[in-house]
C-alpha cells in the first residue's frame, strides 16, 4: 500500500472518530432504564434470598443443638422416672404383701370390682 494511500485512510479513520466522539449521547429510553431497574431489583433480591438462607441455616444449626439438649434432659427425666416407678411397684408390693397378711390372704366381697 503506498503511503498516500495510508495517509489517506489514517485522516479518514481519525474524521470519523472526532465525529462520533463529538455527537450527543442519548439518554437511556423507558426500555433501558426498565431493564436497568429490573436487574437491580434481582441482584438486590438475589442478596437477600442469599442472607435469609443463611440465617436459616444459622438458626437451624442452633435449633439441632436445643433440640439434641432437650433429648438428653428427655431421657434423663425418663430414667428417674423408671426408677421412682420401679420403687413405686416394689414398694406398692411390699405393702401388698402385708395387707394380704392382715387379712388372711382373702379379699373383701367389697373391694372386688363389679363385673
């Protein structure tokens, strides 16, 4: 290419780029900017529903262990209360026992249950 020729179109090139540099810029459109909006509002929503799952996850995690606390008071509680029963028959027995000997083993017509 001879120099003329890249002169040329070195002086065109630099034309039409002062030209558009130079030409007002639009303002965004109802469109443009509705779809501007449109993706703030679900970033915004996307940051959110990110946070609101990771408190979920927090608090679910808190909630395990309150609830795994709670099973071993639960079982605690069941344990003494099998071993206060355990006393409560050996001792409803005992006396039972010594009822039956007041009274010769027989029981009273009155205290038998009506069938």
């Amino acid at each position: 290419m001879s120099s003329f020729k890249k002169l040329f179109l070195t002086v065109c090139l630099g034309i039409f780029v002062v030209g558009l540099s130079g030409c007002p810029q639009q303002e965004q459109g109802p469109a443009e900017k509705a779809a501007e909006q449109a993706g703030e509002a679900a970033q915004e929503a996307g940051e959110a529903a990110e946070q609101a799952g990771e408190a979920v996850q927090e608090k679910g995690g808190e909630m395990m262990e309150e609830g795994k606390e709670m099973m071993e008071e639960g079982k605690e509680t069941m344990e003494e209360g099998k071993e206060t029963m355990k006393e409560g028959g050996e001792m409803m027995e005992e006396k039972g026992g010594e009822m039956m000997e007041e009274h010769g083993g027989e029981m009273k017509e009155e205290a038998a249950p009506a069938q």
